[in-house]
C-alpha cells in the first residue's frame, strides 16, 4: 500500500501569499532561518519583518528588550537593520508613536490577530 503523502502547509504573509525572507544578514527569525515564521513555541510571536529605527531600538531596550548590545550569537541591532519583531512589542511600540516601518510581503499572517492590517498597512514599505 503506497504511504499517505502528506501536503506540505505553506506559509503565508499577510497578504495571503507565501512568506518571503526578512533578512539574512544578520539571520532574523524566530528560528534564525531569515524568516518571520512562527510556532507553538515562539511566546513573543516574532511575526512582524520591521526596518528598526533609533527610536524603536531605544523604546524597546527601556521595555527591558536590549536588541541594541552585541550578545553571544547576537550581533546586536542598529536603525536600518531588518529584523522580526515580536507583534506584541511592534504594537506596544505602534501605541506609543514608535513604529517601525513594515516589510509586508516578509510578515507573517500571525500578526493579524494582534494588528489589523490596516494599520500595518499605513507602515508599509516594499522589501
């Protein structure tokens, strides 16, 4: 009997089509892949392909997420690097009139439990 094949699932960006890599240099991701996908065991749901920005940087490291100093496997953040944010943080951030702009077509569907589209629309730029 031959096996059962099973469908690979594909990932999906927010706008319906499949997710495309946010960066890899440095590696962005949950899963340090180079893309904003997630899984059961991402708490912070690192969904959101952002281009960090001085005043984010700074906004999350007084939140008590430093992305800014270098640690072991960490290269650290500088404004312009593309990097997966947590959904929570970007809409903490987007609250507080600090968000960074969004790369749609490397955000991962998840976030829109979180933030409308809508909104990460009005934040968007082209990858």
């Amino acid at each position: 009997m031959p096996r059962a094949t099973r469908k690979k699932r594909r990932v999906l960006n927010v706008l319906g089509k499949p997710l495309v890599p946010c960066n890899m240099n440095p590696v962005t991701g949950y899963f340090r892949n180079g893309y904003c996908s997630t899984g059961p065991t991402d708490a912070g749901t690192h969904v959101v392909c952002a281009i960090v920005t001085d005043k984010f940087l700074q906004f999350s490291k007084d939140q008590g997420n430093d992305l800014i100093t270098p640690a072991p496997g960490f290269p650290g953040l500088k404004a312009g690097d593309k990097w997966c944010l947590c959904a929570y943080r970007w809409k903490e951030a987007y609250e507080a009139g600090g968000a960074p702009s969004v790369v749609l077509e490397s955000t991962h569907r998840a976030v829109l439990r979180i933030v409308p589209l809508k909104i990460l629309k009005q934040f968007s730029i082209k990858n």
